[in-house]
C-alpha cells in the first residue's frame, strides 16, 4: 500500500476585532471634580427713561398767553415768490386753525417809508414793537431854557423873546430878586404900584397878572410858583439864567 503525502498549506490568522486582554490591573484615569455650571439668570428689562420736565419758557407767576411770529417779506420778494401778501397770510391763519381750533389770530401789515431798506424781518419787528429789538435812538432836542435879562428887560426862550408888557416884566423882576422867599399879594400891590395910584388892584387881580405872565412863559410857566394862602415864589432851575449887571435893577 502506497501512502501519498499532501503538502500542508499555512493558514492566515485574520486579525482579531477583539480589544487585546492585558493582564493584571490597568492604572484608572483620575477623577475630576464636578463643577456645577453657573446658573445665568435672565437679565432685568430696562427701565423706561424718565420723561423729562417740562420746560417753562415763562417765568414764574405768568402764564404764555399765545405768541408772535414775525414774517419779514417785501411786496418784491413776496413778487419774486409768486404769492401776495394776503394769500400767505390767510394760508398761515388756515393752518392755525387746524391745528388749534381754539386758536384766535389777529394779522397786521408792518409800513416802512420806500427804499428804507434793513432786512425785512427787523423792520417788521422795530414797526410792531417787538422790545427785543433795539429802537433806533432818537436824539433828544436840547432845551433852549429861558433867559430873563433883568438889564434889557426881556426875557428870551430860545430864541424867541416872550411878549411880555411892562407891568408882566416888573411882576416877575419882583419875583425873581427874591429868589427863595414868599412874596405875598399885597407886597407886589405895594412895590408896583403907587398908595394913590387910580389903577391900583386888589389882591385878585394879582393873581390875574400872575396867570397871564405864566401864559406868556410857555413850558416854564412854573418857574412861578404858588404858595397856597401866602403867595409866589422863585426856585432856581437849572433851565433858567438870571442876567443882571451892577446894582440890582430892582428900583424898589
């Protein structure tokens, strides 16, 4: 009997999906501590801004009654713009009244003189008083004051000479030389005119004279002043001048 040998073929060890067995005990990797997550709360809303206070454009103890808008347009430029003066106005008062139908309005045209020229606002603010505006400073006219020229026996007011008569100028000559003092009715009858004079007046004709050359004194009638119950008298102004040469020309 004949035995025949077979060659034996090597078989091929596939490789294990198995996790490798190690033996003894592996090292264990360290715990970490738990750490609880922070707990985020939601955030507040915001508060609302407060509303601001309102603002007073008035003092204290007043009250806005309404204002003033000034409208600084020419008949030209209103021209050049295609409207007339009327129409712009009634559109303004229109628009007034739907915004504030208890609104009242009162409309007035400021005049200047042609060709004044100035921007058209500020002649319209200076013509309807606005006291914002500065008013054009009008120069005063001097005052001429009154000369009482006791040489010459007049008595000049600028340069006017006052119509005065002979017995109006002795009657404020009188007067004026006793500057200060009450001359009494009775002494001016005495130094004017004579005991046995036929033309002689009472004390009330005094007082006629007396109205009469204040009359005729104009805006410095004053200068004559009445003491109640006692008579006249004379007050240095500063708008009057008193002219006398040597003696006193008073001849009483």
């Amino acid at each position: 009997m004949t035995i025949t040998a077979f060659p034996t073929t090597a078989r091929t060890r596939r490789p294990s999906l198995q996790q490798p067995r190690f033996s003894g005990t592996a090292p264990l990797a360290p715990e970490r501590a738990f750490v609880p997550a922070p707990r985020i709360r939601p955030a507040a809303p915001a508060a609302a801004p407060a509303a601001p206070a309102p603002v007073r454009a008035v003092p204290d103890g007043t009250e806005a009654r309404g204002f003033v808008l000034y409208v600084g347009l020419g008949e030209d430029a209103a021209a050049a713009d295609h409207i007339e003066l009327a129409r712009l106005v009634g559109e303004l008062r229109a628009l007034t009244s739907r915004l504030a139908p208890s609104a009242e309005t009162h409309a007035a045209v400021a005049l200047a003189p042609a060709g004044a020229g100035g921007r058209d606002v500020e002649v319209v603010r200076r013509a309807l008083g606005d006291p914002a505006v500065q008013q054009p400073a009008v120069e005063a006219e001097a005052d001429p004051g009154i000369v009482i020229d006791l040489t010459r026996k007049r008595v000049a007011i600028g340069d006017d000479i006052a119509p005065l008569t002979y017995r109006e100028f002795e009657l404020l000559q009188h007067i004026v030389l006793r500057e200060g003092s009450t001359v009494g009715r009775c002494d001016i009858i005495d130094a004017l005119w004579d005991a046995d004079a036929d033309d002689r007046p009472n004390e009330r004709t005094i007082d006629v004279h007396v109205r009469r050359l204040r009359a005729k004194l104009g805006g410095y009638a004053e200068i004559i002043r009445t003491v109640r119950g006692a008579g006249y008298r004379f007050d240095r102004h500063a708008d009057v001048t008193v002219l006398a040469s040597g003696p006193s020309p008073d001849r009483f």
